[in-house]
C-alpha cells in the first residue's frame, strides 16, 4: 500500500507547526494524574477537562507507568487572556485565525513528565485538549500509556469549518445531534449548520406561531422544543461548535405552507384557476408569495424570534436555493405584478424578495448567510452577505460557480465537493481530501474571501440509523482541508492518518465506518464504548450499540 505509514499518536487533522520527538514520558496512574488550570471561573473549560478526563481517555483502564521513564502527571491549561477568554460568550465567526489558536509542549527531564496548553481563548485551549489525547499512544501488549515529548503551534486555516444536517427529510433525535457534535469535535470542526426545516416537515417549535410544528411536524412528538434547541445550542458551545439555523425561503417552504397556506404562491396549471398543477412542470402551489406584504409581515416576525430569542449565533441561514420559477410564470396575478414594477424579467421577482428579506433580517441585528443560486440567476445582495456554493459534479464543474461568486467580491463558503450523502464504492473519501476552496486562478484579495466550508449530508436517505457512519470518518477528511495547511499531507500518508483515527473514533463510541481492509486492536480487545457521560447531568444511552450490532461483531480496520 502506497505512503508512509502514521506511529502511533499521529494527529487528525494536523497541525501548522509540529515538531516531534522519539524520546517519550509515561501516563501517570490514574491516582496521580490532573489538569491543573488558573481559569477556575471559566465554566465552560471546567467541562471542557471533565469530558478529556481519565474516563474518556482511557476509559478507566488499569494504566501502569512505565519502567525507568518520566512520568507525567500534570497537564497545564493557560489561557493567557483572560479578559477575552470568552467564558461566557458562545463561540462565534472570528476571521483572526488566533481566536483558535493553541501551543502545545509537551516536555521531561530525569523523572517527570510535563504538558502544558496555551490559548488566547477557552476556544484554542479546547482544540489543545483535543490534540493532547490524540498524542496518547499505547503499543497494545500492556496497561503503559506514552506521549512524545512534542511542541505544538498551531491555529486552523480557515475559520468557518462546517457540517450541515437536514432534520426534515428525516427526524433525527436530540440524542443522535448530541453524537454528532461530539465527534465534530473530535475533527476540530466547528460550525454545525442545521437545516431544520423544510417541505417534507417542520419540526421546530415556533413559540411565536406554534401552528407551524402543530400542523407540519410529522407526528406531534417528532419536534425540537425551544429547550431541545437551547440544550444543543449549548452543547455544541461546550466543544467550541456555533450551530447556525437554516430557514430556506421562497423555494422549500411547503413546511410553512401547510400552517399557512397563504404565504405560498397560487399556481395557474391551466392558465385560468388559481391553485392548479401543471405536473411535472409545478404544483398547484409553490414558493413564497412575493406580492404579499403579509409574506414580509410574516417573515420579520418569525426571523425576529429566531434572532433576538433562539440562535446564539450573529448568522442565519436563509436558503435562497432552487427558486424554479415555473409557477410564478404561470400566474397571471405575477405579470400583473411584474408590469407595475417594471420588471421585465422572473429573476427581478426574485431579486424583490431577497432583497426585501436580507434588509429585514439586517434590521432586526441578524446578518444572512445565503445559498449561491441567486447570485447565479443575478440577483445581486449586498456585498455583506456570506454566500454558500453547493453546485458543480463530475459533468457541471463547480470551479465557476465559486469562482463567479469571488468575481462579486462575496465572502464565500463552499459545499460543492462535499456532498457526504450520495453513496460510492471504494475510496471515496480521496475525493473529499483532495477538494481545495482555493482556486489556482484567484486572486490574494479574492482567496481572502474564502471563509472555508462546509461538508454536507442531506437527509432524503439519512436518518438515526445510519447517519453516524455516513458521516465518519469521510467528513474528517474535510475537516483536514480546511484546517490544516495546504499541501500539509500527501493522499498516500492521510489514508494512513484516517484509518488510525478512524480506530480512535471507534474507541470513543463513533461508529465510524472502515476506509480501507485492516483492524483496530483496541477495538478488537476492549470492544466499542457502551456509554457517553455528557456534562449536563444526562446519560446519553449510544444507541448506535444495537443499531450497529450486526457491524461491532467484526469490527475491523
């Protein structure tokens, strides 16, 4: 097999700045090993050493210390500043790559060990926890546990690395998202994009219109209460992760519809009657009712709640995708309100409501992320608005559609090559690792736009049973890309990389799939792990332990 095969203790995704070391020091027992920090006060790096204790680590297994090596005890976190820490704040988008910053030095002399983490914020030292106990190494014949004596600076090449889920096509339990984020964490991802709505269902519990989960839930216990959003919301802050809310409109709405039909578009199928389908042209309603102002009305009041009571984030994610325009061209009542605002063509429909919906949510203190459609169909948003490419496939390149957005000077986010749902045989996750938001043709002031990216999972085929391993290890390797410097590693060496943290993902109770023959020795000997304590006083059962059973019986990698 071609490339370098990883040592034990190799890093996923790697560092800026690694400087590594064949002289190691010894894992105290269990009595003797601590954290020691002087941010007592800071609530969420408390929890943040609770989650990396000895129970997550080595899960409680009987540790010797080394013959006639140093041992270390004592790991030290220091976040040297202590006024913008961000203890109390939730993790947000920060373009200075220092906000995740960490160093990491890991160091001996005769008889003692000696680690010690230091960040700028509660955030980097949770990236230097992470990067700690994946430099834990053990050579499988005994109870010894070992580290190398290591110096670490590192910070993330881009500041927004993102994983979308879809809860519409597919109910997914708080239990499930909980998972998720965790083993986010694990791949130093931080933004969870949350598509939680969408035509097929409306899970999410509006307290402003109620009716909206009431008529558009699948069923009545199929839904995300305020405290299911708020619980998570916090959860992911714990890891570091901003978790920002999608709310797809005009397109994607029929969720909205079935609690208010009269936000959507009357269709005219036989050029006559209002609410007709012309199939499979367009139904006998689609899309958002633009020449409505109670659509305005409507959606100033939902964004309101979302902004000023639900996210915690400065964004939210506005869709703007698939708008087909052949419903509103077949409406009679559209012309008519197209000749009395000049409009000579369907995209200047669509350029009235964005642009009506971008101006209230910035009213409102909430700043909108977008898919990139519109901007293929020349609407033209202002210049602050962060636009998201997700078209392009093997016989429609999306090297233009991203380049098309640079060329209008818009921050950008890009998904295109990492569609983690459409299913393929072999390595596929190659193709994701060798994905690169940088074009080669962009320019220093255009490549400064690229704000990262996102991997994304759409849920026509997803749901609890199967999401864990659809997603790892194959989104690690975006993760990798947008973290990691370019160039850091050849394909050959990451497989090698991918496949040892895969047998770490199992370890921790990530149902990861393989990415190549093999096995996991600890795996194999200890089994998967049965249980996650989570910091909020709940036991989460993993309930992939019978999902996946017919799997976990032959575990190998």
């Amino acid at each position: 097999m071609n490339g370098n095969p990883s040592p034990p203790g190799s890093l996923w995704p790697l560092p800026k700045f690694w400087t590594k070391s064949s002289s190691i020091v010894s894992i105290s027992a269990k009595e003797s090993f601590s954290y020691k920090t002087t941010v007592n006060d800071c609530e969420v790096l408390n929890r943040a050493l609770k989650r990396y204790s000895w129970e997550f680590l080595f899960r409680n297994l009987s540790v010797t210390p080394g013959n006639h090596l140093p041992i270390l005890s004592t790991v030290e976190v220091e976040i040297s500043n202590g006024s913008e820490n961000q203890c109390d704040a939730y993790p947000q988008l920060v373009k200075d790559l220092e906000y995740e910053a960490y160093n990491l030095t890991i160091s001996k002399d005769a008889t003692e060990g000696r680690a010690r983490i230091v960040a700028k914020t509660v955030w980097g030292a949770i990236r230097g926890l992470e990067t700690f106990s994946q430099l834990i190494w053990t050579n499988g014949e005994s109870n010894q546990h070992f580290v190398n004596e290591t110096v670490i600076t590192d910070y993330p090449r881009f500041p927004h690395r993102g994983l979308m889920i879809d809860s519409a096509r597919h109910f997914l339990p708080v239990s499930i998202i909980e998972q998720v984020l965790e083993a986010m964490s694990y791949n130093k991802m931080n933004v969870l994009h949350w598509h939680i709505v969408d035509d097929q269902s409306f899970p999410f519990v509006s307290a402003t219109f109620p009716e909206l989960s009431k008529k558009g839930a699948y069923l009545p216990e199929l839904i995300y209460e305020p405290s299911d959003v708020k619980h998570l919301i916090d959860f992911a802050r714990d890891r570091g992760i901003r978790v920002v809310l999608e709310f797809d409109t005009p397109g994607h709405t029929q969720g909205f519809g079935k609690a208010f039909p009269n936000l959507i578009t009357p269709c005219f199928g036989d050029g006559v009657s209002p609410g007709t389908a012309n199939y499979p042209i367009h139904a006998a309603y689609e899309i958002f009712n633009p020449m409505d102002e109670n659509t305005y009305t409507f959606m100033t009041e939902f964004l309101t709640e979302i902004v000023k009571n639900v996210s915690k984030d400065q964004y939210v994610h506005l869709g703007m995708d698939e708008v087909y325009y052949a419903c509103w061209q077949s409406s009679p009542v559209i012309a008519e309100f197209m000749r009395n605002n000049s409009f000579t063509e369907m995209k200047e429909v669509q350029q009235y409501y964005t642009e009506r919906v971008l101006e209230n949510i910035k009213n409102i203190g909430g700043h909108p992320i977008i898919w990139h459609d519109p901007i293929e169909f020349g609407v033209v948003p202002d210049k602050d608005v962060i636009v998201q490419v997700w078209k392009g496939n093997d016989t429609d390149p999306w090297e233009p559609y991203m380049e098309r957005v640079l060329k209008g000077g818009y921050q950008v986010l890009l998904s295109s090559c990492w569609y983690l749902n459409y299913i393929n045989y072999g390595e596929s996750w190659k193709k994701y690792y060798e994905c690169d938001p940088i074009l080669p043709n962009i320019t220093i002031e255009e490549a400064n736009l690229v704000l990262g990216g996102e991997a994304a999972l759409w849920a026509e085929y997803v749901d609890a049973t199967n999401i864990l391993p659809r997603l790892f290890p194959f989104v690690g390797a975006v993760a990798e890309r947008l973290w990691s410097p370019a160039n850091s590693s050849t394909t050959a060496d990451a497989k090698h990389r991918l496949d040892e943290h895969r047998c770490r993902l199992l370890w921790r109770g990530v149902p990861a799939q393989p990415i190549y023959n093999g096995y996991c020795h600890m795996t194999e000997k200890y089994g998967i792990l049965p249980r996650v304590e989570y910091s909020y006083g709940n036991t989460i059962s993993v309930t992939f332990l019978l999902l996946f059973m017919a799997s976990a019986v032959a575990i190998i990698h």
